[in-house]
C-alpha cells in the first residue's frame, strides 16, 4: 500500500519530469518538494515549508556545497545519485528518489547528446530466462516489479517491444498500476500481429517500425524502414525517435529486439530483476555474438542493486563499445 507521503512524492516526480520536458535552458539543479503540496523549481530557489519535504537535485558538476542546508542528491552519472545531508527524509523516500528522479532527468541528458535514451528492462529467472519454452512468462516477475515497469513507462516518452512479445503477451503498454501519462506504444517488427489488446487499451498512439507491408490498423501509424540483412539498423530507429521527440524510449522485450538493441550498442541503461526461480530452458535473455575473451563482454560505468518486493533488480549504465 502507497502511503500518502510516496503518493504526493510520486506525483512530483511526474511534475518534475513534466517540467524538465518543457526546459529549454541548461539544467544546473531543480529543487523538489512534496508532502502537503508538490513544487518544482529549476535553477532557481524554492523556500522550504513546514509540512513538507524539500530536496536540491544537483548536476552542475562545478557544484561545491549545498548554499540551501537542505538535502541534496547530487548526479553522478546518468542513474548514480549521491545523497548528502539526507536522513532527514525517510528512507524509502530517499530510495524512490535516488531511483525514479535520474529518469525525470532523460530529456535533458537527450538534449545534450542530440539523441534518444533508450532505457531497457527484463523480469528474468535466475538462469537468464525471460519466459518458457512455450512463452509463458506471467509471471516471473513479482507485483512490485510490474508496478516499476508502469512507473517507468508513465516517466518515457515511448515504449518499444518487438513482434514477437506482441503475439506471445498480447500487452497493453498501459500505465495502469500507477498515476501516470502512457506513453507512445511502438511495436518492431516484419510481420503483422493482432493489435486489439493495445487498441482497447488507450487512445495512446501506436507507432509500427516495419521494413515490410504491415496490415494498418485504424488509429496506428506505419512507418518504414530499409533493412540490412534482415533487420532495421537500431541507430536508423533511435533517429527517427528523436527527430519524432521522443527524449526516452523503454525497451520491455522480447530476446530478439534488446539483443539486437545491446548488440549494436544503442542501450544506455539496463535494468534486470532477478527472479527467485530457475527453468533450465526456455526464452533466453540476451543472445549476442561470442567473445573470446572477458574484457569483450558488455561493461557497465556504474551499477547498483535495488530490492523490488521480494526480488532484486539490477541498474546499470552500459558502457558503450569502442
């Protein structure tokens, strides 16, 4: 059960986010609060009140020291947060943030790389398995994870599964468990599916990538691409997304589309929640070329582990291959 204090944090987070999409200036520090009323402040000094929590959200790297005396989260990274002068927010506050504000913050790091963020996320076993060998996967994650995947959703612009998820989960793509806008629905793929499941779901619009005739559906948009060898160049889509603005697109599946995404190093945060269960068989995660040596595997400039439920999830920022 949310607790009125996360549920007016929540909502701030959103206005946070709301208000970072509209910035057009650059970004030194954005003040946060929430409690008895949800305000947001950018680059400028918002007073602290009685009956609520007021914190500085800190990315001038020049920053020195917090001139306010309140608590302040300062960025480290794309997801890193370091909180200073904290304990006076409770701790499952200072988690929700340290957690959700990074991606409030995905339309201005857009702006300064000129690109889309693409953020990625599976619910997995412990032996790697995103579903069974017949595509059952409800569910290996847990009822907090589904949640965060809906948080997540109602903080990016877009949502992207491939093909095949489509016709193994028939999905909605809604933000449902949480208060939230959702998000662009975009579907990749070769191959025409049934789309009822996203079409009753919401009004939101619905974007297919397709190198090939795609049956069209009234209310979604077709829009091609060239192919090579098969398959759309992920580059071509982070393009397209971004000059369509769309700051930030989460990646929820299947196998096919993240490896393909990871593969040509077009993913700049993965998230996986580990599952307290193993299959020996079934959907893998990730399939990707061989390497020879340790040093060849995906990296990570930062990471952290987060409990989620009775279930962990890893975070980290993919550090791109040269």
């Amino acid at each position: 059960m949310v607790s009125k204090l996360e549920n007016s944090c929540w909502n701030a987070l959103l206005l946070l986010k709301k208000q970072l999409r509209l910035w057009e200036e650059p970004v030194r520090f954005c003040f946060i609060q929430f409690g008895a009323k949800e305000q947001i402040r950018i680059n400028s000094h918002l007073e602290p009140a009685s009956d609520c929590i007021t914190a500085l959200l800190v990315l001038d790297k020049t920053w020195s020291g917090n001139n306010y005396d309140i608590p302040f989260f300062a960025f480290n990274g794309i997801i890193e947060l370091e909180e200073h002068q904290a304990d006076s927010i409770p701790e499952d506050i200072r988690s929700w943030i340290k957690l959700y504000a990074p991606y409030c913050f995905l339309s201005v790091i857009s702006k300064e790389m000129g690109r889309t963020i693409v953020v990625s996320h599976f619910a997995q076993t412990l032996d790697g398995r995103i579903a069974t060998v017949t595509g059952d996967s409800k569910w290996i994650g847990n009822k907090s994870n589904r949640i965060h995947a809906h948080r997540m959703r109602a903080l990016s612009d877009g949502v992207l599964i491939g093909t095949g998820t489509m016709k193994r989960d028939n999905p909605k793509l809604t933000v449902r468990h949480v208060d939230g806008p959702t998000p662009i629905r975009i579907i990749l793929g070769s191959s025409s599916c049934n789309l009822n499941s996203l079409l009753d779901a919401s009004y939101s619009p619905i974007w297919i990538l397709t190198d090939s005739n795609f049956e069209s559906n009234k209310g979604v948009e077709v829009i091609e691409f060239k192919s090579e060898n098969g398959y759309i160049p992920t580059l071509e889509i982070i393009k397209h997304l971004h000059d369509r603005d769309i700051k930030s697109v989460y990646i929820e599946g299947g196998t096919m589309t993240t490896s393909q995404f990871l593969r040509e190093n077009n993913i700049d945060i993965l998230q996986l929640h580990f599952s307290p269960m193993i299959l020996g068989s079934g959907y893998q995660s990730f399939i990707l070329p061989e390497v020879k040596k340790i040093s060849d595997s995906v990296h990570f400039k930062s990471q952290t582990f987060i409990d989620v439920g009775d279930s962990i999830m890893f975070v980290g920022e993919v550090e791109k291959q040269v």
